[in-house]
C-alpha cells in the first residue's frame, strides 16, 4: 500500500514493542510523544499472530497500524527486526521514527540507523522546535543539563524516549478504530544470524517496577533486613510494589531488580514514597519523574526533601505505623 | 571451558596515550619499511576510547610532534595555547604570587587540552592506520610461556557477585603476541604483576599522589582560555605535598584540580575534603561563583621520577608511560613522555620482529632510546626532587631549585625515600594527645551542593557504570584486619583517601561493631586504595571490560 505524506508536518512511524502478543507498556509513551509532534502518527509492530496487538494499537488516534507478521520475526533478532523495519521504513517513508528506549531497541536500532545512514537520537525526554524544526530534548553530563538536538540531513530522524518521559494515560484514542494492515515482509534466509535460544530470567523473582503505579521504596534508614516487613506490610495496604535504594539491594536485603537510580531502574509512579532514602543524586535520577513524591526522613537537610512533594520529618518506625493504622481505619 | 584466541605481531595493553603512541608508531613503521604485514592490537578496558583518560591538562606537544608531525592538519584537538602562567603560593585567607614562574613550570608553547578528547582522536588516529582498537576488554592476566611474555588474557564476561556465569557469560579471550606492550597505566594491573614476579623493582620505591579534578562551566567571559595557575600551600599543610591547578579551556570550561602526595602522614585527612577547601579559597571561589560542576574525576599519578622507574623491558615485553612512572613531577608533565616513551617502545618492538628475536636481550634497544633520547634528558636532572618534598616543603623547593640551577648535578645519588603508605602514621602517633575519632577527617568541611559536593554526588559526575551483578574488583585479603587492627590503629583510612565512596565502614548489624562494604560500583579505578592501603592488602584489578568512568570533556 502506498503511503502518501502530509504536506506540512512531519510524519511520524512509531515502532511499537510487543513480546508474545502483550504490549510493552512504554510503546504507548512513544505514541504519545508522536502525537505530540501535531502530525500524522502510524504504528508499526513486528512478530507473528499479531492480530490482537494491531486491535489494540488502533485504538490510539493514529492514521493506520501496520502489522509485520513473519514466522521468523516471532523471537526477536536485531537481523531480523532491523531487516524488517528497514523494509516498513522505506515504503512508509517518514520524516520521523519514535521508539521507546527499551532493551530491544538499544539493541537493533542503532543498527537499523546505521543501516539507512540516518542518525538516531537515543534517550530524549522530550520534544520541542528548534527553528520551526523538531528538536529533541535529551539529558546530558548524568542530567545536569538537557540539550535540544535538532537533527539534520534526509530524513528519516530515528528518535527513542526515556520510559517514564511521557504518560501513557494522556494518549489521544481515536473516534473509531484505526484501519489495520498487514505489511508484508520476505526475510531472505541467511539474513538472521543469531540462534534464538529459550527465554531465560536471571533473578528469580523479576518484578518490572516501571509498570507499577505506587512504589514504596526504602533506604538506609530501615537499619536491617528485619524491618522490612514493616515496609512490606506498608505497601501491602497501598497496593504498592516495594522498591529500595543502593544499600538495600546492595546488602542482599532485597533483590537487585528492586533498585530504583542510576545502576537500577528509572521509573515515574502515580506515587513514590520514600522512606529513610537521604536522597543521593544517583536515586534522585531514578525517581525525580513520579507525579507524586513523599519522603520520609529523619534529617531534615536531606536531599530528597528538595523533590518531594510531601515531606514528614520523623523516624520511619513512628511515622509508617502510623500511615498503616490510618489506611486500616 | 572453550577460551578464544587471537594472534597478533604486536598487542598493546591500555589505549591511553602511551599505548596509542605505540601502536601508531608500529603501524607507520610498517608502511615506511614494508615487509610482511604487521598485525597491531590495542586493548582498552574503557567502553569508548578516552573514557577513562584523566589529566590536568597541559600538553607539552613534543611527543606529539614526534609521532604526527601533521597533527594541526590532522584536526588534532589542541588548540587553546597557553597564554597566561601564574603561580600563587595560598595561605587560608589570602594569596602571594610568585613575580616570577620558575622555568620549569612555564607552560610558553605548550596547550590546555581535554585529555578524554585528545586520547579519542589518537585511537581515530591509530584505527585510521590500521590498529584493532579492542574498547571494552581489560587484560586480567599475563600469558607466559616459561618466563616469557607471550600475550595476555582478557576478562571474562557474564559472572554474577558469587563469580558464577550469568546467562550471557563468555570466557576471556588469549590474545598472544610475539611482543606485548604494557601501557596500563598508573599502578596498572599487569605491570604490578610484572614487577612481582620478576623482580623488576627499580632503584627507590615508585612514590604516588592523588589527582582529584573537576569540570566546571563559568561565564566565558570571566577568564580567558588558555590561562595556567598553579598553586602551592593552602589547603595542604607543609607536611602534605601537592598543590591546586586552575585550567582555562574556550567557551567557560574550567578545569579545577587538587594534587595531593600519597605519602601525607596524618591518617585522618581526607584528600577529597582538601579539594572542597580548594575551591572554597577566594581565589577559586571567585572563579567559580555562579558557575556549575559537570564532570568528576580522580586519579592516581606515579611521582616517583627516574630513580623509581623499573627496568622496562623483559623477554617478550616493554613497559610504558605511566604504567613505568614517565612523569615529570616538577612539570606537572606526563602525557608527553608517555608518547615518547611509546615511540621508543614501538621502535625496539618493530626492530625485534623483524628480527625474529624478542629477547630482552634485543628489546634493551628500548632502554638506549631512552637514556639517550629526551625522556632521560628531562627526568635525569629533577631525579631526587620527589624525595626531598618528602622532607617537607622547604626543603623540597630548596633541592628543586639547586637541581635546576646546577642542571642536576646535585644532589647526585638517590635521596632516601619510602612507599608512601609506610608514612601515614598511626592514629595514637599522629594525635599523641588523645583518642582521635576515626570516623571525621581531621580537614572536614560542610558541603553545601553547590561549591562544595560529597563524595557520592561528585561520584555520579565520573559517569561511573558498572554491572552490579559482577565479581567485587576490589579484593581485601582480611577483612578482619579492616573492623579489628585498622580500626584501632589509623581508624579506616581507606574511607577517607578512596575519592569515590567505594569503602564504607558501616554497622554490622549485631550492634557491637562494624564492617567494611565495598561499594564497588563506584569505582573510578583511581588505584589509590591499591597504592595507599597502610597493610597492602587491597588489590585492584579490573572489573568486567567496559565498566568505570565516563570522563568525556575530562
């Protein structure tokens, strides 16, 4: 099917991510930074059996959804998904390509750039004009400042966004569902070159915290492993994941992929609260995005007062028992 | 276990300025007298090339000019010149400028420079020849054949905290080579071993300091590129040896930084601490007012001088630039001889391939390059400069001075010296007085986030990364030592002198005493713990390739 292209402003292919017909949660992030652009948006997904997913995505107010469904794209390869959006990108031809920064694409779309010889823009926060042309907003020196980059030369302009940089829930659905159509691909043999071996999870109990809407994460300030459960016992009543900064996880006293900051996960709740988290810039710049910050902190110069929203100044063995015997009441 | 090899003509281990000298030197060497194609390996433990690449820096450009006369044309950048030299001598309150810059710290014809930058555009450099440039890879091991060098191992990849594999684990790679080159580096890993097993110990023991350095942005107006001040005095006693740098680079970038001797002697200073009062003097905090801090980083940096260089060439292998302690200590100068010396080493390598003899007996030609080129010129003469500031300061400028003025000929014989962590001296013999406690530096400053920074926010600046789940890199032979005799005796210092809040001493959880935790992830692989650790238990060997700091703009 051939693709016209708007007049005025830029067109916008998104790459949605999916992994047996769920959708990762952050591809309605990067849908939302494209409608942001004002332009057109189409979405693109890759796999197979992918009729639920396109159903889904074209609930969003975009103009088409574009399934490329390929018994060899059904595991991801970098080869096979930079062969098959190299093909999807060509025929739509548009001036911008978004992707959420996710594991799979730091790994194939560089590649997938590289490949069209058209620059990548990886981990923006957001998007603005530099010029009357798109600028991306991107962090750098580990966030102490954030650059506009306007990129230059043919497009396409591949652009990925940090999760948690836009909310899913402010994504424009449209009046009536988008049309649907398959993209069809020929993967010559030989093109794939990695062995798809079976899924395997390195930590026992992978909890994925960037999903989750109210985080209780807890610092130095719970002293050992045998308070925890108090902070447990917190989260349990809010209907919140447990989280923790850099000692915890470091002591063994909760796993590694309960990391919030800069060596673990960045992640934007509806709520954080903090609890005996002083605050250092490497916990900040994992957290700082959350709607709504509590902190809860002996010291009253800690830094994690400067971006909580809330802040109690007290003991945490006083103050959560008593936030659970007010959530119980 | 399946292990990988790889065989080359010439490896180079550590892509820093040395390594990258050599390499580039080889490869030329190659297209200038032909013959059988020379294959060419660096490995470099930094995930791009430059990352971990810290310096002042001034350049002095001969080595430079040694290996790429056409650097200009090559868009080598250097290009701020120094334009302005000053030297202060600080005390608290107030500053006294020296009327004149003693010649060995004129800086006329020399550049301010990034040395992140300038080590990025000598790996293009190096590629562009030819070069495999391994980014990502450090060599863990030395591989030998009877007691010659025959290549090195790389690390592995894909062990968890336990030293198990991970899902994605692969082994270390053989990299094997008729010579290797070590350029690893201040208190590198390998030459350490080197050094060890054959006893190549030099003359006076290597003798170290601390470079801790940052970044800052300031309205470019303020002070023009190009300008060099150096300080001595305040914030470091007469017993503490070192001084402050102030660099200006174009468009308000900054460079701020403390050198502190490693062989002070009061074991509760805290060398991070002497570099917030630094920047608090009115001399720096004037400069700096406004302004923001945008990188951080700290390193080690061998003082030792000729005396402390050890013998540098064995069967099958050289030693160069830092790793052997080519550092000018009066000049403040290093990244110069560490290109000469790899120039040099480069020269006795090819010679000794192409004559199918890699003997120590055939690389010496790398030694007689040496004492007959510049490398000895500059370092002969300031030989016993180090050892006498061990004396303190007085003494330290009066040798300095009489070394110039009589061109080295005296004092003539190695002054006496010691590894400087024999001079830290214990807690009860530093504060005869009474109890001192352990857990405050003697030079503590409040930090207010904005001039000053602890240790942990000025650590994020390094850019430092590592994988979490991997094998601590920082391996403390007794731990027991650390809660029990080193308590008692000079109260952790390793919590004070590590840059990087990598050692912490925190409660053991039973109430009646405390542990040491090792923050591994934090580590800027600076090697003071390895150099400064008053017992010699520490050793520092590198984390899974790829992993430290990010020192872009650095």
């Amino acid at each position: 099917m051939p693709f016209g292209r708007g007049e005025r402003t830029d067109m916008v292919l998104v790459i949605a991510e999916q992994r047996d017909g769920v959708l990762n949660n952050a591809s309605w992030e990067a849908l939302v930074a494209a409608q942001q652009m004002g332009g057109p948006v189409r979405v693109a997904v890759a796999g197979a059996d992918l009729g639920a997913v396109g159903t889904e995505l074209a609930a969003a107010d975009v103009e088409s959804v574009l399934t490329v469904d390929h018994p060899d794209l059904a595991a991801y390869t970098p080869d096979g998904f930079v062969a098959a959006f190299a093909a999807v990108v060509a025929d739509a031809a548009p001036d911008l390509v978004f992707l959420a920064h996710t594991y799979q694409t730091r790994e194939f779309a560089p590649r997938l750039a590289a490949r069209l010889g058209r620059p990548f823009i990886a981990d923006c926060v957001g998007v603005g004009s530099r010029n009357d042309r798109p600028a991306f907003v991107r962090p750098m020196f580990q966030g102490k400042f954030v650059a506009d980059v306007a990129p230059t030369g043919p497009a396409p302009h591949f652009v990925s966004f940090q999760i948690g940089a836009f909310r899913p829930d402010a994504l424009k659905r449209g009046a009536a569902p988008a049309p649907v159509a398959a993209f069809p691909v020929t993967i010559e043999p030989g093109t794939i070159r990695q062995e798809v071996e079976a899924p395997f999870q390195e930590a026992k109990q992978a909890v994925d915290l960037t999903q989750a809407e109210r985080i209780v994460a807890v610092g130095r300030g719970i002293k050992g492993q045998e308070h925890l459960k108090i902070v447990e016992s917190l989260a349990a009543a809010l209907g919140a994941e447990v989280a923790a900064s850099r000692p915890i996880c470091d002591s063994g006293w909760l796993p590694m992929d309960r990391q919030i900051g800069s060596s673990g996960q960045t992640v934007a709740p509806k709520l954080y609260l903090a609890l005996g988290i002083s605050g250092a810039i490497q916990h900040l710049v994992g957290m700082k995005g959350s709607r709504t910050i509590v902190a809860v902190n002996k010291d009253a110069e800690a830094p994690i007062f400067e971006v909580a929203d809330y802040g109690i100044v007290g003991d945490l063995f006083d103050v959560v028992p008593a936030i659970i015997a007010a959530l119980d009441a | 276990m399946e292990r990988e090899t790889l065989e080359v003509d010439v490896l180079v281990v550590g892509g820093g300025p040395a390594g990258l000298s050599a390499a580039i030197r080889l490869a030329r060497l190659q297209q200038q007298e032909g013959g059988d194609p020379l294959a060419v390996a660096v490995l470099e433990k930094s995930r791009q090339s430059g990352s971990h690449m810290l310096s002042g820096a001034v350049l002095d450009p001969s080595g430079l000019d040694a290996l790429l006369p056409d650097w200009k044309e090559r868009g080598a950048p250097v290009e701020t010149p120094v334009r302005d030299d000053r030297i202060y001598y600080l005390t608290a309150k107030s500053r006294f400028r020296a009327p004149i810059t003693p010649p060995p710290l004129r800086n006329h014809g020399n550049y301010v420079i990034s040395l992140n930058r300038f080590v990025r555009w000598l790996a293009e450099q190096a590629e562009a020849e030819g070069v495999d440039v391994f980014t990502g890879f450090a060599g863990t091991e030395v591989l030998y054949e009877g007691d010659r060098v025959v290549g090195v191992r790389t690390g592995d990849r894909g062990l968890d905290k336990e030293g198990r594999p991970k899902g994605a684990f692969e082994p270390g790679v053989d990299i094997r080579a008729a010579v290797t080159i070590f350029a690893d580096g201040v208190r590198g890993n390998l030459t350490k071993s080197l050094v060890r097993r054959h006893g190549l110990d030099a003359a006076a023991p290597q003798t170290y300091a601390i470079g801790i350095k940052e970044l800052w942005q300031i309205p470019p107006e303020r002070e023009a590129p190009g300008t060099v001040v150096h300080t001595l005095g305040y914030p470091l006693r007469h017993e503490e040896f070192g001084g402050g740098f102030i660099y200006v680079l174009p468009e308000g970038r900054v460079a701020i930084g403390l050198v502190v001797g490693l062989d002070y002697r009061d074991p509760r200073f805290d060398p991070h601490m002497a570099f917030q009062r630094f920047k608090q003097h009115p001399l720096v905090a004037g400069l700096l007012a406004g302004g923001e801090m945008t990188r951080y980083g700290a390193k080690a940096l061998p003082e030792g001088g000729w005396y402390a260089i050890p013998r540098c060439h064995l069967d099958g292998a050289l030693i160069v630039g830092d790793a052997a302690g080519f550092l000018n200590s009066m000049r403040l100068k290093g990244i110069h001889l560490a290109m000469h010396s790899g120039i040099h080493a480069a020269d006795a390598a090819f010679a000794a391939v192409r004559a199918g003899d890699v003997s120590a007996a055939q690389l010496v030609r790398y030694r007689e390059l040496i004492n007959h080129g510049g490398i000895r010129r500059e370092l002969y003469p300031v030989r016993n400069v180090h050892q006498a500031f061990g004396a303190g300061l007085a003494a330290g400028t009066a040798v300095a001075g009489l070394a110039w003025l009589t061109n080295g000929r005296w004092p003539a014989r190695p002054l006496s010296s010691e590894p400087g962590h024999e001079r830290l001296a214990s807690l009860a013999g530093y504060y005869p007085g009474g109890p001192a406690d352990p857990d405050t530096p003697s030079n503590a400053v409040k930090v207010d986030r904005a001039l000053t920074f602890d240790k942990l926010t000025n650590v994020h600046y390094s850019g430092t990364r590592h994988d979490e789940d991997q094998p601590v890199h920082l391996l403390v032979r007794d731990t027991d030592i650390c809660r029990t005799r080193c308590r008692e005796e000079y109260g952790n210092p390793c919590v004070r002198f590590c840059p990087a809040n990598v050692y912490e001493m925190v409660d053991d959880g039973t109430g009646n005493g405390r542990r040491l935790q090792i923050n591994a992830s934090n580590c800027v692989h600076c090697k003071t713990c390895d150099i400064m650790d008053p017992y010699q238990i520490i050793d520092w060997v590198p984390p899974e390739g790829g992993g430290g700091p990010e020192y872009e703009g650095m």
